[in-house]
C-alpha cells in the first residue's frame, strides 16, 4: 500500500522536470548555429592589418635585373690613369707657399705651390747668357761678312764666323727649351711655381711649406684625378675566363651605397695568369656618379653577354630546407604562402632566381624566418 504514493510522487516529478528542460531546449533550436571557420593551409600564414608581425615584415616588388655571368668577384676602384697626374718638382728647391689642398678642386695651370728653387736662377742666367752670346756672333759674322766683301779678311774666317753663330744659336735654343720645359721664361726669379696640368680634384698632397723639394723623390707632391673617370680592377678566377670578353657590361656595388649598383664594360683583359693565385687581371671602366672613390673596395658582378633579364633577391629572403629553398609571397594583404624556388646562381648577398617566381609579385625580403617559425609551430 505505501508503494503506490512513492510511484505517484517519483511520476510528478520527472513530469516537473520536463515541463522545466522544454522552453530550453526550444530557445537552443530558435538561435543559429555559429558558423566553423575554414582551417588555414599548412603553408600559409594570415595576419591582421594591425598585428605586429605584419610591421615587422619588409616587404618589395619582384623586379628584374640584367643577368649574372658568373656570381660577384671582388675588386677595387681605382685611378683612371689617362685621367690622373702625379705631380713631382723637376727643379731641387725649398717650399715656400702652399696653394692647395687635400680634396680641392682644382683647374689646368692652377698654382699649386711657390717654391725657391736656385736651379731655377741657374737655367734662367744660362739662357740670358746664350741669348747675348747669340748677339754677339751675330754682329761677328755681319763684320765678317762686310770684310769679306772688302777683299780685307780670307773667306775662312767668314766661315768660321758663321760656325760660331750657329753653335750660339744652337745654345740658346737649348736654354730656352729647358726654360720652357720648367714654364718660365728669361725675366723668371728664382722662384719656381708648380701648376696643375689638368683639371681635376687633389687627392694627395706630400709637401709642407719649408720642405726640401727633389725631383727623384720617391712620392709624388700632388696626385691630382678627375673623380668623374674611374677605373675597377679585377683578379679573375681562371676558371671564369670563358665568361668574360672585352666589352662586356659589369654591375659595380660598394658598402657605402647598398642597395646601389654601378655600370660600366670590360676594357682589357690581362696577358698572362699569375701562377701563384691562378688568377687573370681584369681593368673595366665604370660610371661613379660622383660616388666612387678611388681605393674603394667593390663587388663585381660579370653580366651574362646575351643581356637576358632575371629576378634576383636578397638572400634574406630564402629560407632553405634540405635541398630546397623556399620564399614567401603576399598574394593578397595580410595573406602570405610559403613558396619553392629554384635557383640560377646565388651569391654573398644576392641570388637569382631561375623558377618560382615572376615580375610584379609581392616577395617578404626581411622576415622570412619568423614567418616559417611561425609555420614550424602551427605544425
């Protein structure tokens, strides 16, 4: 009898509970489901416009470039010789005045130093001297000539006179020559001035005012260039000498320019290899821009003779796996993939490109290596 109040209770009481779960489950079918977003491939990497990966990525166009013969050698700028001068005294004297300075511009027959200079008084007294012995014998050979004519004087002596004459004349053309080999002339004094003989700018200068000047000294006193005219030498492996011919464009860079290429072609091409270093000296000429300077070190890139065009990148932006090497693409604004790349010739800072990527794309130059970290962990 008392089991039938418990059933009639445990009965009321699973009704209260379902009359209580339905409006719940009602309002669960009345919202809409939340939609399940779309997994990211494993080779992509999608960021937010403010996120701070993004603003630390580097980001450039692919563009193209003349292509390599060969990877960068190293070289150096040097002086164009046709263009420099070393300029030395002909004359043994004393500085007296310096005209000029380290890094002057300077003009042909420009004064660059005044200096005293006895040898100078010397060659200046010899040509007055020969010059007044040269009128001399010539008043002698006139009376000679007149006497002659008056029966008075043997035909001898007039031409003995004449020997006379032209020996004076010949000493005098001496004199004035080494008069004009120095640039003076018979009123000179003994101060001698050096000048520039060609436009340029002064890129040494080896004298101080009271310094004793001698035309065998060992260093020249001004070296004076025209910086606008620059040469860039080479010392070629011997195995890339089938890569190179006379006329053939170069691509110069310079630490102090990166990012900056210099033009410039192939002038000779060495006789002989040296047997030590198995190397071959290459001279090329080269466009500065007013940038270059002589003794710079440079790096020389060899450009391939049949002027094909290739995509080259900076190696920060390769990331290499085994044998494979792999860049990173934005195909769209915040949206990266993880690309291969096949390589033609990879050098210290630069490499280019032979398969895997074209013109125009948008390549992560800085950054790359975070970004396959990035991947790495979401593996």
């Amino acid at each position: 009898m008392m089991r039938q109040p418990l059933l009639l209770a445990a009965t009321c009481l699973a009704l209260m509970a379902q009359c209580i779960a339905l409006p719940s489950l009602a309002a669960e079918k009345t919202q809409p489901a939340k939609a399940t977003p779309a997994p990211t491939p494993r080779d992509e990497v999608i960021l937010a416009k403010d996120s701070p990966q993004l603003a630390n990525l580097k980001i450039d166009t692919v563009t193209l470039v003349p292509a390599p013969a060969a990877p960068a050698l190293n070289g150096k700028i040097v002086f164009n010789e046709n263009y420099t001068a070393r300029i030395s005294s002909p004359v043994v004297g004393r500085a007296l005045k310096i005209s000029a300075e380290n890094g002057d511009s300077v003009k042909a027959g420009q004064v660059l130093m005044t200096m005293d200079s006895p040898d100078l008084g010397s060659a200046v007294a010899d040509a007055r001297k020969a010059q007044a012995e040269l009128e001399l014998k010539k008043q002698a050979f006139e009376r000679s000539r007149m006497l002659l004519e008056g029966g008075v004087i043997p035909h001898k002596e007039l031409e003995a006179s004449k020997a006379d004459l032209d020996e004076a004349a010949a000493e005098t053309a001496r004199a004035n020559a080494r008069l004009n080999n120095l640039g003076a002339s018979r009123n000179s004094s003994d101060n001698y001035t050096l000048r520039a003989p060609l436009s340029g700018v002064i890129v040494d200068r080896q004298v101080n005012p009271g310094n004793e000047v001698r035309p065998d000294a060992a260093s020249p006193l001004f070296i004076i260039t025209d910086p606008t005219h620059l040469w860039a030498n080479i010392d070629l492996p011997e195995r890339d000498l089938g890569k190179v011919g006379v006329g053939q464009a170069i691509s110069v860079e310079v630490d102090a320019y990166p990012g900056e290429s210099f033009t410039g072609k192939v002038l000779s091409i060495g006789g002989m290899i040296d047997p030590a270093t198995r190397r071959i000296p290459i001279r090329c000429s080269v466009e500065s821009k007013g940038k270059l300077k002589p003794e710079m070190y440079a790096r020389i890139t060899l450009l391939a003779q049949d002027q094909r065009m290739v995509i080259r990148i900076p190696n920060s932006a390769l990331i290499t796996e085994g044998l494979y090497s792999y860049v990173f693409v934005e195909i769209a604004p915040g949206h990266i993939k993880k690309r291969r790349v096949t390589l033609d010739v990879q050098g210290r800072d630069f490499a280019t490109i032979k398969q895997g990527l074209n013109q125009g794309e948008r390549l992560v130059t800085s950054g790359a290596i975070l970004l396959n970290s990035e991947l790495a962990a979401g593996k």
